[in-house]
C-alpha cells in the first residue's frame, strides 16, 4: 500500500520570461522544481516521488535533480505532455502496481508545506480523494458572454491548490473516462469528481501559491524571508 | 448628467499588521488611499472623488489628501462603517442629486489604470452596471461542508474587482433592498445582480490587485517597478 507524487515540472513557463521551462526558473537561488522536489520528498508518507519534465528535458532534469535532499525516494523524470492530463498519465505509467495513494502536485507551488502535505494525504485516505485550497479572496463571478451570471456565495469559494491526493484506482478510472471523452479537465480533482466520487477539501494556506509571474516571484520571495526570520 | 467616485478606505488592514488603517500603508513611499485617489481623479469622465474613511479619522485623511494631483475634483472626505454596504451608504448619500453615475472603488487597489477605469464606465453606461474583472488562474471549487460541490468551467469563473460602476438610482435601490432584507453582500455589484438588472463584466488587468498582505505590497511594487521600466 504504497503513497507515490508526481510532481508535474512540464510547464513551458512563458509568463516567467525567463526562456526557460518554469521549473527550472530560480526562487531566491533554487529552481522551483527542485523546491517542489524536496517539499515532497520530506513528507514521510510518501516513498516514491516521480518528476514528470517536459518533452526533450530528461537529461537535464536528472542531472539538476541528482543531488536533492531525498534523492533516495526520486525516480528517474518521466516525459509529460502538452496538457496536464498528457503529464499525469506519463506519471501514473511509471507507477508501480501496488501504488495505492497517489498525490499530485504542481512543480511551480513550490513553497508547499509537508504538515499541509500529510493533512491532505491523511484526508485522501479517509474519502478516497482530497485536495488542499484556499478561500477565494476576491468576490467571484461566473461569466457568460461578458455578463455576469451568477455571484456563488464568497464562504463556497474556494481556489484548488495541489497537491491533489487519490487512490490510484479511482484517479486512473477518472482519466481513462475522460480520456475516452476528450475532456479535458484544469485539475486533476475534476477527473474524478465526474465519476461521481466524493473530492474532500482540506484548507492550506496562501503561501502554497503557484509561480506563474514575476510578481508571483516577488511574493514568494517575501514569503521566504518571513519563514525565515520565523525560524530564526 | 455627471459622474462621481466613491473610494473606499474605511478598512482596518489587520492583515498587513502596520497598526494604522489600511489605506494609509505606503506602497514605494506614497500611501495607497493617495494611489487610489490621484488615480480615480486622473480619469477624465469623473468629476468628482469621495473618500470614504474610517470612523474617527476625517481630519487625519483630509490633511493627507489636500495635496493630491486632481485636488480639484475631491469632495470632503466621508465617514464610512464597518461593513462595506455601510460605506457605500455614506458614500452615496454626499453626493449631489444630480449625480447620474457612480463609480464604487476600493483603495486597496491602488494600482488600477485610467484606461480601465474608461472602459468599465463605458461599460456601465451602456447596460446600466459593469464591473472590472480578471479570469481566475486557479480552478475554482464550490465547497460546503467540507466537500467539493461542483467545479464550474474555468472559463466562466472570474475574481470581481473595482471599479464597479452603476446608475445612481439603480445603486441606490439595489442598496435599499439589501438593507431592508438584511442582505450583506461581498461586492456591490451582487447587490445590482439581486435586482435582476444586468451587469456587464470589462476584462480588466491581474495588476490591479487588491493589497491585503505583505506578500501583495511586494508584488505591487514589482508592478510599479515595471511599468516604471517601461514608462523610462
């Protein structure tokens, strides 16, 4: 009954700039997969972490990631694809068969805490799956043809966050159907709440945000400091 | 026919921690209510900007304020209440009867464009209501009870912000059914939206970010950093 991650690091990361794949763009010095990485790798629930790279980066991904801290529990990069779903059924290839639990998590959140990790593993367990998220800030609107439609109660908002935490079973029964569909879903969580599964929510924090532009850069580096100056 | 602002600033600002209200907290040396303001009153369809401040502190915000580029066009300031539809309330009661338009801006969101402001105003001119938004990045759950609810399509979901704009009467009325149901409402729009009257959504820009936490002062003076760049 083994927990493995997939750590999808396949993001082409225009919105850095940076002329290279996201991941490998550098948070205070560290490139963002190997942030992710290692958050992953210390949560003692989980034994196998697989990093899913973009096509082509094998190479460099596994000289860049050879040294991390719980290199013992990384396996080799797979190759992801064009589209999240693409990446995930690279990573859930690779497992092995008696892979029961399975988290997935996104190489750009790459301040994710291990206390948030296990909550939402602890959680997955107990209901089959569950995802960290955070309230919604802001008052959302659902809009159709620049019209607002519907303003859901701000206490129901919520934004999903990863890692998302599964039984194996249940996440490769929800990609196959919508696989067979052609749908394609914007988190792997909507995967399997189309079977009708339960999806259980679990609070993370705002820190655990997703690196897509250089202002998310500067935040996450101000967050840094400030786990920093706490620790000290 | 004329065209009013109401900038909010009556909020506390616990959460950037500087123990003075929240629109008095420096972005790059200038305080965000002075942000807001300058920029409201640098737009050319508005004629007029009412502070809405904080109990107890008209003389503090009125002496700040004296000096603002736009000066001509700032009302007194007003005291606004604890709850947002408190500050609408005041806001709207000091405005001249003839006052056709109002626009509704929160001054946490001190980086927000002319230009935008100009099309939202269009905007509502044309269907009555129109508010800015952004689309969400996040994928979006509806939550209750601990468990996902639905996960509406990312494209349909977008974070609301300000400027709102609106007829005056239909504000107005819009406000006084909320009150008489005791309806409280996140954003002033939705009081709008409870009416039935259409209300029209502008895409707006991710840089016109509401500065809530230390984490959003750095990223808005990233934002200010660049379009300083640019602007050189």
């Amino acid at each position: 009954m083994s927990t493995a991650a997939l750590v999808l690091a396949a993001g082409r990361g225009e919105r850095l700039g940076a002329g290279l794949p996201k991941a490998l763009v550098s948070l205070a010095g560290v490139p963002l997969v190997v942030r992710a990485v290692e958050a992953i790798a210390a949560v003692p629930e989980i034994e196998r972490v697989v990093p899913v790279v973009p096509p082509g980066e094998l190479a460099r991904f596994a000289a860049l990631l050879s040294g991390v801290a719980g290199a013992h529990k990384l396996a080799p990069p797979v190759e992801g694809g064009r589209e999240r779903q693409d990446s995930v059924r690279a990573g859930l290839a690779s497992l092995a068969d008696d892979t029961a639990w399975v988290a997935v998590h996104d190489a750009a959140r790459a301040l994710v805490r291990g206390a948030d990790v296990s909550r939402v593993i602890a959680a997955a367990r107990r209901h089959g799956a569950a995802l960290l998220a955070v309230p919604l800030r802001d008052t959302m609107k659902r809009v159709r043809d620049g019209r607002v439609l519907e303003t859901p109660p701000r206490a129901e908002c919520w934004a999903a966050q990863t890692p998302q935490v599964f039984a194996a079973r249940l996440l490769r029964e929800a990609l196959a159907k919508a696989d067979a569909e052609g749908f394609l879903a914007t988190d792997d969580a909507q995967l399997v709440e189309r079977l009708g599964a339960p999806v259980a929510v679990v609070e993370g924090e705002v820190g655990n945000l997703k690196i897509t532009t250089p202002e998310d850069l500067a935040a996450a580096e101000v967050l840094l400091r400030a786990r920093g100056e706490r620790a000290a």
